[in-house]
C-alpha cells in the first residue's frame, strides 16, 4: 500500500496534477465509510446522518 501511495504521489508531483489529490482524499473516505458501516455498531449513527 505504501509503493502505491509513493507512486501516486510522485506522478502528481511530475505530472503537476494537484488536482487529483481532493478527489482521491473524498473516494478514500467514502470507501473508508462503506466499510465501516457493513456490520458494525458504528452504522445506525451514520444512517442518521445522511
């Protein structure tokens, strides 16, 4: 995960494609969030806030 992250960040950084950066935080985070919320406690609280 750490080579892919590396490699990700270094074509950003060549390419000057900065932009790309938010659209992967938001698709990690929402990723992150669909995870969590398949089977667990937590999931009836995120329910509540969408």
């Amino acid at each position: 995960m750490f080579e892919f992250t590396s490699e990700l960040w270094s074509f950003m950084r060549e390419r000057k494609k900065f932009w790309l950066l938010p659209i992967v935080t938001v698709l990690v985070l929402l990723g992150s969030l669909i995870v969590l919320t398949q089977g667990s406690v937590v999931a009836p609280f995120i329910y509540t806030l969408f």
